[in-house]
C-alpha cells in the first residue's frame, strides 16, 4: 500500500476540468443513499471566533462511493473588506478500509461546486421544468456557481441580479453575460430580482439574526427558491407563504435552530433525500411555491472528493507528501 498522501492546491483542484452535470450527478446519487438511510454523518461541531463567523468540522461515509474524510472549513464575512474569500476549508480523504489519509485538497472550489449543484439537485424535484428566469440575490461564488448547476438542468435565459456592491454586480453581469450569454438585468431593488423569477437564489453572508429583506408577496406563484444563506434574506411572513419548505439534513437544521438560527421558520415538509429516492413528491402543481434551505453537508464535500482525487491520479496532478 503507498502510504503516502497527495496534496491538491486550490489551482491544481480548478485545473482538473471537472464537469458541473458530473458533479450534479454525483449528489444525486448520495441524496438517494441519503433518503434510504445508507450514509452517516454526525452533525457538524464548529467554533465561532468572530460574529458571523465560524469554523466548522464536517466528517462524512458515503458507503456506495466508498468514500469517508471530512471537510474543515471557515466562514468571516469580514474577509471580503480584506480581499479575501469568505469561504476557505481543506478536505481530507480517507480509505474507508483502512483508514489511512489518501489526500488533502484545497475545499474552496469543491464547495462553491457542490453547493451550486446541491441547488440543482432540488431543483430538479421542486422548480418548474420550463424555469428560464432566475433572481439572484448576492453576486458572489455562489450567486456563480449556482447558475452554473441550473443551467445544466434548466432552460436559463435571464438573470434579475442583486447586490449591496455596485462593482461587484457590474463585474457579476459581464462575468455572465461572456462566460453564457445570458441577459443580465441589474435590480435596482431585491423586490426587482425576486418578484417575476422562475427560480430564487438567495446568497449572501450567513447571519444569526436575519436582515429579513423579503417581504411577503414578493416570491411569485410557482417559483422555487433556494436559501443559500440560510433564512438571512427572507422575512418569516415570506417563508410561510411556501407550500413546500425543505432542507438536506433536519438533525443539522434544528442544531442550528437550537443554537440561534431559523428562529422562525415554517414546518419542514421533507429532506431532500426524501424526493431523490421517492419517499416524499416534490413539486405537485404549477402554482407552489416551493424552497429549500441546503445547509451545506459534509455528504456533498464526500460525494465529490473522489471524483477529484481519481481525476488527479488519471492527469498525474499535485504534490506527493510523505507521511
């Protein structure tokens, strides 16, 4: 056995050319051995250093992937005042029958990945399939990477975009527009970017006490959305005019509630899990409404871990550390 672990740095884990639809397709298989009871994940234990801010150490099996490791990742919504992300995070691999460290890869875009694609997994069950207008709300690395995933599974054409940054909602629609082609118009208001969509997506930082900007009304008759901010953006009147309010894991979501965060949310219909493997139907009718609250999973992170560690021996990238 080679004992040795392979390092991935951020660049050689972006180098790799993975595919969104392979990493989609990826988190559906776990969220369907999720819902049938086949994976273990124990809550997610975290410090919190700084207001807002928390480090959070998220281990996770997916026995069909035969994939076990954990993530430890941080968020300071202060780093962007410093030039630096607000999401960082190693993952380490294990062999699952060993034990043994098979690889440390930079977490940064892995997770803007998966959280992209964790949106489109949901989606699929609970959007209209004809969706082709998006609002987002927070044009960073997810308000990104979350189109990204839609537009593998949905007809994207327009994008209601909006951020408290003027420059960075400029830089957000000429990203869009050059990298898709799409039709990015600039909300003048969060209403203008939520009322009229298809598809929500909610993306700013995470706070424990919502700034509850969307109002009730707001959210159009058949439009799904996905909280990937929590509750931070939404009103509690907003979230309980939803016919189907989920998350991807209850056990993490009333920890979080026990903790301060969803103080006051509607009752939770399903886990995700639950649609993917066919417990629960999603969307039933033209006119729900429909969210889902993806808290961020250490499943995700083990879904898509060995898809880059076996890309990375196939193209002979990263650095060989001894143990």
């Amino acid at each position: 056995m080679d004992e040795r672990i392979l390092y991935l740095s951020r660049s050689e884990v972006e180098s790799l050319g993975m595919e969104m639809k392979e990493i989609i397709s990826a988190l559906e298989f776990m969220f369907r051995e999720k819902g049938e009871g086949r994976v273990e994940m124990p809550p997610k234990p975290g410090i919190h250093p700084r207001p807002d801010s928390f480090i959070h150490a998220m281990p996770a099996y997916i026995p069909g992937l035969r994939s076990a490791g954990m993530k430890w990742v941080s968020g300071f919504p202060e780093n962007q005042k410093k030039g630096l992300p607000y999401l960082s995070g190693l993952i380490i691999l294990n062999d699952p029958e060993t034990g043994f460290p098979l690889a440390v890869m930079d977490g940064t875009w892995i997770t803007a990945q998966r959280t992209g694609a964790a949106t489109a997994v949901a989606a699929k069950f609970l959007a209209r399939p004809d969706s082709r207008i998006a609002g987002v709300l927070g044009c960073g690395v997810q308000g990104r990477s979350n189109i990204e995933a839609l537009r593998v599974l949905f007809p994207i054409e327009k994008i209601k975009a909006y951020d408290i940054r003027p420059a960075a909602l400029d830089q957000y629609a000429r990203d869009m527009k050059g990298r898709y082609g799409l039709e990015v118009v600039p909300a003048r208001s969060p209403r203008e970017a939520v009322s009229g969509s298809d598809i929500v997506i909610t993306a700013g930082p995470i706070l424990k006490i919502p700034h509850a900007t969307i109002k009730a009304g707001w959210l159009d008759a058949g439009a799904f959305a996905s909280l990937v901010d929590f509750d931070s953006y939404w009103h509690p009147d907003a979230l309980f005019e939803v016919d189907k309010f989920l998350t991807d894991d209850l056990p993490q979501l009333e920890y979080y509630r026990s903790i301060g965060y969803f103080q006051k949310i509607p009752p939770v219909y399903a886990e995700l899990g639950e649609l993917v493997c066919g417990r629960k139907p999603g969307r039933q009718s033209a006119d729900e409404r429909t969210m889902t609250c993806n808290l961020g999973l250490a499943l995700d992170d083990m879904a898509v871990a060995p898809l880059v560690y076996r890309r990375a021996l196939e193209k002979g990238i990263g650095t060989w550390l001894e143990r």
